[in-house]
C-alpha cells in the first residue's frame, strides 16, 4: 500500500504530496494518520492525505516511513484542511494545520505528546533504609520521597540529583518508578451572569426548534438562519438544539465570537452539558487546548463551545454547528490561512451531512440572502425593544450632548445602570505642535500615534511601537503640544465626574491586557450601579438585566471609512449596543450621538428595523457586485523599501487580467510596520475562477527572482 504523504513544513516551495510505501507494521495507516517519514536527509512530519495500490516513483526509490504518531485526524477533517489551504490561496501544510491537534503547527517544533509522567514512591525496602552504603545524592532522594511519592522529575529536583540516581535506587528495590498518565487539565470557565435552571421556550422558541430538528434529522438545502431580536432567548434555542444532536447520537459545535468577551454564553452550555463540552479559547495553555483536543477526538467530549478555530474541532459524527453572533468579524482569522469559519462550517456542515444553524439580531446581508430564516420577532418577556434617540453633535462642545447628560444624571439619581460605547481607546487620537504643526507619527507606519495617559506613553495602534509623552515639539522645541480627539480613557475620567459617586469600568483592549475582562464584566454585574465604558466590547452579546440606558458616542464615525461595509457595520454596532440596554423591570432607552444624524444605518437602526435597512441595502451591493451577489480577493505587496512593492503589484495584475478576471489596483496603502504595500483588488461574480487566477498569479511572480524583494498577503473574502 502508498501512503500519500503532504509534509507540514513551513517552505512555502515544498508542495506534496510525496508517495511512501507501507510495510505490514503499518497496516493501520489510513488518511488523517501522521507519519514521520525520511525526507532527503531530513525526517518530516506528515500527515496521509491519500492511499493508492501503486506509486509512479520506481519501486527502489520508494521509502518506508519511520514511525506513526498515536494521533491522527477524521477524514472528512483532511479534506476540509486541505480545501482551506486552496480556497484560501495558502499552502496545503498550513490548511493541514488548522485540523491537527494543536502544538502539531507546520512540524517546526515537537508535537505535543499525551502527558505521561514517571512517578517515583519509596518502597517499604526503601523506607526502612538506613543503609550505610548510600551516596549522599541517594540518602537525599530517599529523604525527599519520605514525604510522599512525587512525580520524578521533581524529586530529582528537590535532592539535586538526577535521573540515573533514580534508576540506580529503583534496581536495589529501594524505590518503585512507574509511567502515570496525568489526568488531562480542564480550562475553568468563569460565569459571569450565567443564569441557571431550564426555561420553558416561548411559542415562537419552540417553532424555530421543530423547524431545526427536523433538519438535524434530514439535513438537506440551506443553513438555516436565526434571526433573532437582542434578548429574543437565541442562546435557550441553541442549547435544545445541541441537546437534540446530542440525543441522535452526534456531536456539535458552537461556534461563539470570543470566550472572553461573552462567558456567559460558554458558561451556559457548561451548565447545561456539563462534562461532555469541551471549551477552546485563547487564554488555554497549549496543554489544555491539546487535553481538550483529545477528549474530542475519544468522544469524551461532544460538544465543543469556542472561537473560529473550533470549527476544526476532531469530531467524527458531527451532527451541528452553530454560528453565535454571526455577524463577528472575529469569524475571519487575520493571518495566513485567512479563512471565514462561517464559509468553512457552511462546507464542513456538507462534507459530513451536518446542520449550519447561523444566528444574529443583526445577521450578515450575505446569510439573509443565502440561507433559510428563522425568525424571533419579540424578548421573550414580552418586553418591547428600548427607544433609541439619535442626536445630532455638530457644534457640540464636548464629548457629551446635553441629552446624554440629562439621561446620565437620571442614571445616577435613580441608582441605575448605564453602558456607553466609544470605539476608540487611548486619550487622544493624535497630538500636534500648537506652534509650527508638527504631528506625532508612527515610526513605522504612516499613522498618527495615540496617546494612553495612564500608561504615559504614545503608542501605534497598527504595530505595536510606544514612545513616551513627549515633552516639546522635536521639530521646533515649542513646549505648547495639543491633544486632539478623545478616546475612551479619557472618557471614563469625564463620565467619572458626569455620574459620581457611581462608578465607571472601562473596558477595551487596554484593560483586557492588564485586568482582564472577565474581571471587569464582573465587577460591572457585581456593581448596585454604575456605568460601563469601553468600544465595540461593550456591545457584545452580554446579558445584565438591570442596564436601563445604552449610549453610542461618535457613532457614524465607522460611516466615514471608505469601506463597503461601513453601513453594515454602523448598523450592527448601534443595533447591538441597543440590545444591551432594557433587559429587566425597569426598561431602558438608547442615545446615539452622530455628526450626522440622518444617516441611513443611523435611522434604520433607531428603529430596530434590520429588514429595512437590507432592504436598502441590498440593491447597492447588487449593482456592485458586492458580496453577497459579487466575491472579494484582496492582494497585498510589500516591500521594505518603496518601488519592488507596486512592481510585483503590477505584475500580479497583468497576470491575473489575462486570466479574464477583473481587477483594480494596484492603489498605494499606508505604510504599516516599516512596510510599504500596494493593494490589489478582484471583484467578481464568479468565486472559483478568481480564486484559481489570483493563486496563479501570485504564485508566479513570487517566485520570479526579479520580485525577490515583495512579500504577498492573499486574502480572500476580506472584511
Ligand atoms: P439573545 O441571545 O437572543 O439576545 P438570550 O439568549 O441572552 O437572548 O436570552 C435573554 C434572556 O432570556 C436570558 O437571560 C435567558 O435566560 C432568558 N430566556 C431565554 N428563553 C427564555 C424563556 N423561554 N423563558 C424565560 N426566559 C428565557
Ligand atoms: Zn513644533
Ligand atoms: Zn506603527
């Protein structure tokens, strides 16, 4: 028998997959098996992703391999790695990646083994030792394992002696040594307003569950869509839907936006499943997140709750995948393989005949589209939406209008609670001299640096470079420096004073790394009243029922970004803030403050009308081609110094125009992390054809010597 073996290596030139032939000793070898096999003078790891009765490659050149690992990946789950790896123009050993059990990476370090250690205890002969003929580094671990037995390597540690010590004292009967497997470590979920006990679904629950049952059981047509208002019991749906997978004897995943940011949806499921779920998130050590592969892969666990990676999860008998929140765009992974765990569960929900059950209050224009709708119109109290006021801030002094205050003061006086959003963190957008106008940059990119008071630096919100506050103006010395637009910190220290003595958590990307967030979700819900502060973190699908006024400040700013989407996304983030608000007894009520009030996503999101704003919506991404009617590919060049960039650019797009494929660019982005980049753009109604030209095109000049300078960043479907 030929295994088919595509090697997980970095080299973007090495491309499988290569033939190795298998003895009897590895007649267990199936596709999905890992392998490592001889590689010129090298061994690789790899992964089989085919077997053949004969090879092309003469009979004396072909090789055994020389050993299989103990893990190996479902099937279905090699066929999805590698479909990642072409739909997203990446390389085969990176989709393969995605499917392996983590710590495998591309075979550049060691994979991670279950953990077995060696556990050593006296024995009774070792206890009554009072033997003379002892060393001294014996006698001390005799001494140190008196108190216990103890894993090995640490009583080596504690006596100072090392493992042939060990070894020697367990062949004079002195000391037992024997290989303990540790019990995997569960990742602790921290509930944060996790609400226990089962409910009794509402009417319109119950029809979106039969409806969802049905299709567990004869999967067939669209995904279905669940379309759902803020507080209209989604989370209640997903569980009985999960369960029902569960009772037909399939597995389930869910797939949620970040653990950290909504533990209350992890946290549920928990409560409901208990043992059988399996959390993935990205706080996990590398030997949680591998425990955690394992117990799926032995069916130990069958549900598993986690972020985009957990569409990869090594179940073999999926039955369902949700999608929470759909609308996240923390579904799209950022580096290369840059791929959409939405598109990737629609295609794992076919290959393995499973349902895609998609949900959102403000669901994408490309799942509306495409898929089969549920609908939730009301909360399930019967509890109307909040009203949301849009005012409008043009020459407003302040970051505050007269209205915001009024409801804030009202907040405070009555002992509420209030969750205001702006999506801009730091607390000043950028700072300039008053005297000759000098504007503080990045270094490295061509962007303005924002200033973080509390920390006392400047830092860039693109690469990560910090600097300190600076003083004077380098370029004319003067010492009268202005601050130009507020951010978040600077906000919490106005609301402070604007709502005192009640008090204001801050939440953003900021807080995340020092605190953490589950800290401050806590201490919020904890909180009698108060306010909560942050950007688009806030607008998450968090649960506190007692928030009775939401607050969106500068919330057409997403408008101004030349980007297709920003209509859709300003609609999104005003229509989810205002979800937060009005969830208990006492209702709620919305303030969004705008330059331009009148904007289009403003008012269809004042009235929480997510049918019309499609509506609107739609025939502009029609005309364009636009997704969901059109495709999007994104290629990126850069280049250390500016020129090599815009040529590979250039030549990319020759290639891909004379492929028949239409293509804008190459249009200069800005500098970013001491790269200069070009942009390509391919708009498309025809999704393959694309695909296959931008790969080729890249591919081609990639590895023309004459562009050695440029680097290629593909991404396709970009948000
Ligand atoms: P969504 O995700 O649609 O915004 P949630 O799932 O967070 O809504 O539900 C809002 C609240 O309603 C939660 O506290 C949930 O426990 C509660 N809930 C859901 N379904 C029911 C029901 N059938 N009866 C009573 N309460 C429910
Ligand atoms: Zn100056
Ligand atoms: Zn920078």
């Amino acid at each position: 028998m030929i295994a088919k073996v595509e090697p997980l290596t970095p080299a973007r030139a090495l491309r499988g997959p290569f033939d190795y032939l298998l003895g009897d000793e590895l007649a267990g070898v199936g596709v999905g098996s890992m392998l490592v096999v001889p590689f010129g003078h090298r061994r690789l790891l790899g992964v089989v992703v085919d077997l053949a009765g004969s090879s092309d490659v003469p009979a004396e050149r072909l090789v055994e391999p020389l050993s299989a690992l103990e893990a190996d990946v479902p099937e279905t789950l090699v066929r999805l790695g590698l479909w990642v790896a072409a739909e997203y123009v990446s390389t085969p050993a990176r989709g393969l990646a995605l499917v392996l059990p983590p710590g495998t990476g591309t075979g550049a370090g060691r994979p991670l083994r279950p953990r077995r250690s060696l556990r050593a205890a006296l024995t009774d002969e070792g206890r009554a030792a009072t033997d003379a003929r002892l060393g001294e580094r014996q006698r001390a671990v005799l001494d140190a394992l008196a108190a216990g037995a103890m894993s090995a390597s640490v009583v080596v540690r504690l006596a100072g002696a090392d493992h042939s010590t060990l070894r020697s004292l367990e062949r004079r009967g002195l000391v037992r040594l024997e290989q303990a497997t540790e019990a995997p470590r569960r990742p602790r979920i921290e509930g944060v307003g996790a609400r226990r006990g089962g409910v009794e679904p509402t009417a319109a629950q119950r029809a979106a569950l039969e409806r969802i049952v049905e299709r567990i059981d004869a999967p067939a047509g669209k995904p279905l869509l669940l379309h759902g208002v803020t507080g209209s019991g989604k989370t209640e749906v997903y569980l009985r839907s999960v369960a029902a997978a569960l009772e037909r004897g399939r597995s389930a995943i869910v797939l949620v936006p970040e653990i950290a940011l909504t533990p209350q949806t992890a946290g549920r499921f928990v409560e409901r499943f208990g043992d059988a779920v399996a959390i993935m998130h990205s706080q996990l050590s590398a030997r949680e997140r591998y425990d955690e592969w394992w117990r799926m892969r032995r069916g130990e666990a069958r549900v598993c709750v986690g972020p985009r990676s957990a569409v990869f999860a090594p179940f073999d008998d999926l039955g369902l995948i949700v999608v929470d929140e759909e609308h996240d765009s923390s579904y799209k992974q950022e580096g290369d393989p840059r791929y959409d765990a939405r598109v990737v569960a629609e295609r794992r929900a076919e290959l393995e005949g499973a349902l895609l059950l998609a949900g959102s209050a403000t669901p994408r224009p490309e799942s509306q589209v495409r898929y089969e709708r549920l609908e939730l119109r009301e909360r399930v109290d019967g509890r109307g939406l909040p009203p949301v006021e849009v005012v409008g801030m043009a020459g407003v002094a302040g970051p505050l209008h007269e209205r915001t205050r009024q409801e804030l003061d009202g907040v405070r006086r009555r002992g509420e609670k209030a969750i205001v959003l702006l999506n801009r963190r730091g607390w000043s957008n950028f700072l300039s001299c008053r005297l000759c106008g000098h504007v503080w940059e990045c270094p490295d990119c061509d962007v303005t640096l924002v200033l973080h008071q509390a920390a006392g630096e400047l830092a860039c919100h693109h690469c990560g470079h910090r600097g300190r506050v600076p003083s004077e103006c380098p370029d004319c010395g003067s010492v009268s420096v202005a601050r130009h637009g507020a951010g978040t910190e600077q906000l919490e220290r106005e609301l402070e004073q604007v709502v005192a003595p009640l008090p204001v958590f801050r939440l953003d990307s900021d807080v995340a790394a020092s605190s953490g967030i589950a800290g401050v979700l806590r201490a919020f819900e904890a909180a009698e009243a108060g306010v909560l502060v942050g950007t688009q973190m806030v607008a998450k699908g968090h649960d506190f029922p007692d928030v009775t006024l939401g607050v969106v400040l500068d919330a057409d700013a997403t408008l101004r970004f030349p980007d297709f989407r920003a209509e859709e996304r300003t609609f999104a983030l005003v229509a989810q803030l205002a979800g937060r608000s009005g969830r208990g007894e006492r209702g709620g009520r919305v303030i969004v403050q705008a330059l331009e009030p009148q904007a289009r996503a403003l008012c269809h999101a004042a009235g929480h009308d997510a049918s019309g704003f499609l509506a609107d919506e739609l025939p502009r991404r029609q005309a364009f081609a636009y997704p969901p009617y059109g495709h999007l590919i994104r290629v990126v060049c850069s280049s250390t110094e500016a020129g090599p960039e815009h040529e590979a650019a250039t030549a990319v797009r020759e290639l891909i125009e004379a492929a028949g494929v239409p293509v804008l660019g190459p249009a200069p982005l800005f500098r970013r992390q001491a790269r200069h980049r070009a942009q390509l753009v391919v708009r498309s109604r025809e999704r393959a054809p694309a695909i296959v030209a931008v790969r080729a095109a890249v591919e081609s000049v990639a590895a023309d010597r004459r562009h050695g300078a440029a680097a290629f960043a593909v991404d396709v479907d970009p948000q």
